[in-house]
C-alpha cells in the first residue's frame, strides 16, 4: 500500500509543492476526522493543546521532507532510506 501511495505521491510532487500537497492532505483528514468524532474542544487542556501542537509540527516537517525527497530523489531511494533509518537510528546509537 505505501508503494501505490508513494507512485501516486510523485505525479502529485509534479504539480503541487510538497507544503501545499501536505497542508491539503491534513485539511481534507481534519474535516473528515472531526465531523466522525465530533470532538468537545471545550473541555481540551491548555497543556494538552500545547503537546498535539508539538506533535503536529514535528509530523508536518518529517511529512514534507519525505515529499521533498520524493520529489528530488524519486520513490526508490526515498523508501530506501526511510526503510533502513531505524537500523540507521541503531548503529550510530552506540
């Protein structure tokens, strides 16, 4: 599945900039999420909105580097890489 995602993600990199492809694609699953869950946004926390704002901002930019990379470098590579960064994380740990 993340190979089809990724062919389809290339011809969208061909026409759209990796923010604008990323911000429509969390636009359109916001809307969708929010009118299945209908969330109480009264009763959220300052300190828990400050954490899912932290968590937003780190997956929007680990987001739009893997477009980005799409882009620049095409899917072979990129999936590559993003395949063998946990091995990566690993090795250079110790």
């Amino acid at each position: 599945m993340m190979a089809v995602e990724s062919i389809f993600l290339k011809k969208l990199l061909e026409i759209f900039n990796p923010y604008i492809l990323y911000m429509t694609r969390c636009g359109i699953l916001a809307v969708a999420f929010f009118i299945y869950k209908r969330p109480d946004v009264k009763k959220a926390t300052t300190h828990f909105l400050l954490h899912m704002l932290t968590i937003a901002f780190t997956a929007a930019a680990a987001l739009v580097l893997y477009y980005w990379t799409i882009k620049e470098q095409g899917v072979i590579y990129t999936n590559l890489i993003y395949t063998l960064a946990p091995i990566f994380v690993l090795v250079y740990s110790y």
